[in-house]
C-alpha cells in the first residue's frame, strides 16, 4: 500500500468580517433553536425553570435577530 503524505496548508487568520458575519449568524440560528424548544415546554418544565406561559410566549415572538 503506498504511503500518502497529507500536507496542510497554513491559511491566514481570518479575524475580520467573514468571522463576525458567521458568528452573528450561528448566535441567530442557536437563538431561535432555543426558543423554539421553549415553546413546546409544558406547564410542569416552565414551572421548575420559573417562567410562566406569558413570559414564553412574550420570548417565542421575538424575531430569531433580537437577543
């Protein structure tokens, strides 16, 4: 079997826009996962974190940009 020698190439650090665009994009996208999980809590699992359904729903119609 040949031998195969795999050689990374050393890229720049890309610290710039593209960095800020896709962490921007990843904290929206786990935001709207998380309320969405939020709403199909029952009454019982809202009452043991402490929230009420109005607070819920208050959080769940927020736009997936606003934190």
């Amino acid at each position: 079997m040949p031998h195969t020698h795999l050689q990374t190439l050393a890229l720049p650090a890309r610290s710039g826009f593209f960095v800020r665009l896709l962490t921007v994009f990843t904290s929206a996208a786990t935001r709207r996962r998380e309320r969405q999980r939020l709403g199909q809590l029952d009454a019982h699992l809202l009452r043991d974190i402490g929230l009420d359904a109005k607070e819920v729903r208050r959080e769940c119609a927020k736009p997936f940009w606003q934190p």
